[in-house]
C-alpha cells in the first residue's frame, strides 16, 4: 500500500497466518496507518513488530482484541490511548500486564477480557484498580498461580457497577473466601465461573467437584444475579456402590455408570440401556440442584449445570427448572464471550 493513502475503514481483521509478506510489514507499515482515522472495530493477531514504529492514533477506535504472539507491543501502546469501550486480550503475559499498569484508568471502558494468561492475573491488580468503573469482566479460566484472594476482594470492594463475571479457579474446589469475595459483588446480573479440568492425550476431563450448598450459601445474597454458569463441574458416581479406582483419573461423564439402589418398574426394561439410565438419571439429579437455587434465588432466570442448560417457568404457584432441551450440551466459549459482554472476531462476517 502506498504511504500516505488514506483507507477508510471502520472494522478491520488482521488474521495473517498464511500471508508470505512480512506480518509486520503488513500491519504496522501499511495498513494501520491508512486506517487509523477512521478505525472502530480492530481484531489484530500481532506478531513481533518493527523497531520504530511510526506514531499512530487512534481517535474512533472502540472496540479491540488483540491476540499475542511476542513482540515489543509497541503499537499496542498507542491502541491503548484509544477511547476503548471493549478491549479483549488474549495469549497476553507480564509485559502486557505492566503496558496496562502503564495506561491506567480508560474512561471509557465497559467491558475487558483477558484470556488464556500464561502470567498470574495479579498483573491485572493495577489496572482492574484504575477502572473500577467497568461493568463487564471475563478473566482467565486456567490461569497459573493465581492468588483469587487478592483478585477477587478487589471486585467485591470497589466494582459496584459491575454486572457480568467470567473467571475459573484452577483449583479442584473453589475456597471459600473466593465464595465470600463473590457474594459481596451485588451489582452482579450474571456469573460464569470455570472449574479445574485437565488435558492428557487429547483427553479433556472436567475436575470440578462443586459444592452446590456452599454455592447457593453466598449466592443467595446476589439479588441481581439473573443467569448462572457452571462449567466444568463434576460429580461424584450416581451408582452409590461405585468406588473409582483413582478419583484423580476418575471422569463422572464418560463413565456413565447409573445408580441401581432406586431404579423403579418403568426403568427395569432399560437396564441394558445402561448410557440411557445414566443420562435420565443425571437430568433428575441437576434438575433437583436446579429447583433447590430457585428456592433461595427466586430471581434467577437461567442456570447452566452438568452440561444443561435450565431456565425458570412457572407451574401454577411455583417457579420451577426445566432444560430447553433434554440433551446435554455443552456451551461454546464463543456463546459465553458475547453473552459476557464482547462478541469476538465472528462480527467481523457479519
């Protein structure tokens, strides 16, 4: 492109995995400068960048994700000064997190995700601190060494207009000052909290084993909580008289091994059909979870448990769960990010 042409974009993705010119030369040396003036939406895969980069602003610049792959990040600086209303960074590390330390409060912010860290998210504490004024927040879901303990209070504290939670505890059991830390973020409308699970050959296994008293113990006192998500939860066997060899190997939805101490006339001629029991069975059981919320959460409206996804109706005087539909299914994390406040690269087709 020719230096000096002005490009009038408002949405542009640099997506270029498969371009044979130089990343670099593309983004920061052509393209970003044409449409600088006029850029609103930017989903930008940034590769290590040119020594100088030419200054640039970015007045109209609304929306931004920004997926890293090393580098100096110095044009991420100036995409930084822009007055950003959803900023999304993904594959981020400590360098990142001292840029935004650096940048302090942005005004106009409303909605931030920081996704898939390979650095502790109290890199965000200086950041989270300055913008207290956001009202949607998705961190990471596996991040390492995270001490929620002083992330957590932090919201509780001082977000009060924060409606959306995102995050996950790499932990096999959420503590309980994390509970304690939620409970005390009022402003919330709804929660989507991650559980530990791990990835071995392929193999993803849910490591959860959620405590749903102790949730519904501080969560009762989220008056505004309008939608919940468990993901990755896990349960012990429905089959009382089933001792897995190794609980830490031990996966509760492949084994799918039904509970036969209450198995009533109709389901005999099923016990074959053992995947079938164990299916029914484990729809009573989240649907008894999910009517035991509804008692002390009578304003929530949705519920996402063991993979099904149960919303509220009424049955003549009470307010009861049901599944939308009676399979189980599990959520995509691009229907989590727009239902969390940032809609992702798919705006870019329209």
């Amino acid at each position: 492109m020719t230096k000096g042409v002005i490009w009038p974009l408002r949405s542009l993705c640099l997506y270029p995995y498969h371009s044979r010119a130089r990343p670099e030369n593309v983004s920061s040396e052509s393209i970003l400068p044409a449409c600088a003036a006029t850029l609103e939406t930017l989903f930008w895969t940034a590769y290590p960048e040119p020594a100088n980069p030419s200054e640039l602003t970015f007045p109209r610049l609304r929306e931004l994700e920004f997926l890293e792959h090393g580098g100096n990040h110095l044009h991420l600086d100036a995409l930084l000064r822009a007055p950003l209303v959803v900023l999304s960074l993904r594959g981020a590390n400590g360098a990142i997190g001292e840029i935004l330390a650096k940048r302090g409060c942005i005004s106009t912010l409303r909605t931030f995700v920081y996704c898939d860290s390979y650095a502790p998210t109290e890199v965000l504490l200086p950041f989270l601190r300055e913008n207290s004024h956001i009202t949607h927040l998705s961190l990471p879901k596996n991040a390492p060494d995270t001490d929620w303990g002083q992330i957590l209070p932090v919201l509780g504290d001082s977000f009060a207009r924060l409606k959306t939670l995102r995050f996950g505890i790499p932990e096999s059991r959420v503590p309980l000052s994390a509970l304690q830390a939620i409970s005390n973020t009022t402003s919330l409308e709804k929660l989507c909290m991650y559980g530990k699970s791990t990835h071995e050959l392929l193999q993803y296994t849910p490591r959860w084993l959620i405590d749903h008293d102790a949730m519904r113990t501080h969560f009762c006192k989220l008056r505004q909580l309008r939608k919940l998500y468990y993901i990755d939860d896990t349960y012990r066997p429905i089959h009382t008289d089933f001792d897995p060899i190794d609980e830490s190997t031990f996966d509760y939805y492949d084994s799918r091994w039904p509970g036969i101490d209450h198995i009533t006339s109709l389901q005999i001629e099923e016990l074959s059909y053992c995947d079938i029991l164990w299916e029914r069975q484990h729809y009573e059981r989240m649907e008894e979870q999910a009517n035991l919320y509804g008692e002390v959460m009578p304003q929530l409206k949705f519920l996402y448990i063991g993979h099904y996804s149960m919303v509220s109706k009424r049955v003549g005087d009470e307010m009861v769960f049901d599944a939308k539909i009676r399979h189980r299914e599990k959520i995509s994390e691009d229907a989590l990010l727009g239902e969390f406040g940032w809609k992702g690269r798919k705006q870019f087709w329209g």
